[in-house]
C-alpha cells in the first residue's frame, strides 16, 4: 500500500481552477481496496496511469468535472512524490455501448508536476485534445450507429455447389451435384471432367497454392452469381480393418 499524499486534494482543486472552461473537483478517500475500482475502472487510459491503478493500492482520489460532459481522474504517482497523473475517464450512459469506442485511440492520461499552474498547461497542450477528440468520435458513433454492426446472415440459394477435398488429395464434386450454371466456369478455372470418375476435379499438379487461388476465383464468380460454394472434406473410408482387429481375426499358428 502507498502512503496517501496529503496535498491531493489542495491539488486537484487548483489545478481544476486552472483549466480552461469551467471545472470542479470532487476529492475521494477510500476507506478500503476496492472502493478505488468503481473510477479506475472508468479509466480511458492503456498506458502507465492503467498500469499503476491494477499494481498499487490507492488511497484517494479527485475526479474534475468539466464542460461537454469530461472528467477527470487525478491520484497519486506512486513512488514519484513530485508528481501526479492525471486521465481522462471514459464516457458512459444509456446510449454508450461497447461497440462505439471500436476504432477510438485511447486518450492516454500523462504525469504532471505537483505545481498545479505548470500541471494545467501540460493538460490543457497534451491531453485534452486527445480527450475531446475521442470523446466526439464516441458521442458521434452513439448517435449514428446506436446497435452492433452485427454481420448479416447470407441469404438462401437455390443451387449449391459442394467442393470436396478427398481423403488421396483430389479435389472436386460429382459432376451430377454440380449445377449446371456452374460447370463452366469450373471448366475456366481448371478444374477437368473425368468421366470414370464422374466428377470434376482440380489437377494437384497445380500445387496448393495454385489450386487456392482457382477454388477462390471460382467461389467469387459463383458467388456474385447467386450460387453458394461449400468446402468439405470427404469422411474417411472404414472398408480395411485397423491392424489391431486383423490380428484378433487371423489365427496364430505355432510351428515346430
């Protein structure tokens, strides 16, 4: 546990006197561990002023209240009794979701001196303009995005093609599962009949890397058709049986 600065609060309050708009403080002292979590876990902040809240046992805290809605969270630095931190606490409400601070840099808190005039001017040049700017970005996504962006589910096809991947390598369909506005391009693309088989199939002298590039032009060409392309793997055979049974069904004869 850190030793509590006792200048915290006389800080907090000029140096929200100091910044531009009008800001109060509000001065917390905690009276166990976990009374610190409910602000530290508002924090906006991935960087040291993170760190040292999940490491240290912080005994009080200031949160300054300011214009547009921002706070701030001001404690000690641990170890650094010259200095301060100082952090912008994270927008919440009814209208804020976890899907509006996707893509938002982080405004990252900075350390500040314990002269409050010099605190203010570091705050105001370096962390309030990240501050504001993500706070818009948050506030603007709430008001246009207000659900997830949740991913549609495809949309149902009449015709399928099924590409299989065989257990020797091979790689195609059946010629009579095979639409027939698909056989065409399938024959683009490489792919080659083989009537004793009865199927289409992709040639491995191509190589993997070959044989991918073609299986994905083929599903964006089938695709934009309105055709879905499925990729599975044929189930292994069961005809031979495993080495542990043919020993158990084959007699042991002893020879003299």
């Amino acid at each position: 546990m850190t030793s509590p600065r006792t200048d915290l609060a006389a800080f907090s309050a000029f140096l929200a006197a100091r910044l531009p708009g009008t800001w109060t403080s509000q001065y917390q002292r905690h009276s166990q561990y976990a009374d610190q979590f409910p602000r530290t876990e508002q924090l906006w902040d991935t960087g040291h002023v993170d760190y040292l809240v999940s490491q240290y046992v912080l005994t009080h805290n200031a949160v300054l209240h300011g214009p547009d809605d921002q706070h701030l969270y001001v404690t000690d630095r641990p170890r650094y009794p010259h200095q301060f931190v100082v952090a912008a606490l994270a927008p919440h409400g009814a209208r804020i979701k976890t899907h509006h601070f996707a893509g938002v840099e982080e405004p990252n808190g900075i350390a500040v001196p314990k002269d409050p005039a010099r605190a203010a001017a570091r705050v105001a040049r370096r962390l309030l303009p990240r501050y504001e700017r993500a706070l818009q970005a948050v506030l603007y996504n709430a008001k246009h995005q207000p659900q997830p962006p949740h991913r549609p589910a495809p949309p149902q096809v009449e015709q399928v093609l099924t590409l299989t991947l065989y257990g020797d390598g091979a790689l195609g369909a059946p010629y009579e599962s095979v639409p027939v506005d698909a056989r065409m391009t399938l024959y683009a693309h490489g792919f080659q009949y083989h009537p004793h088989q009865a199927a289409f199939l992709l040639p491995a002298a191509y190589g993997d890397t070959g044989r991918a590039l073609r299986v994905h032009a083929v599903v964006q060409q089938l695709t934009a058709k309105g055709i879905g392309v499925n990729l599975r793997h044929c189930a292994p055979t069961t005809n031979a049986l495993p080495p542990t049974a043919a020993k158990a069904a084959s007699p042991i004869r002893r020879t003299r």
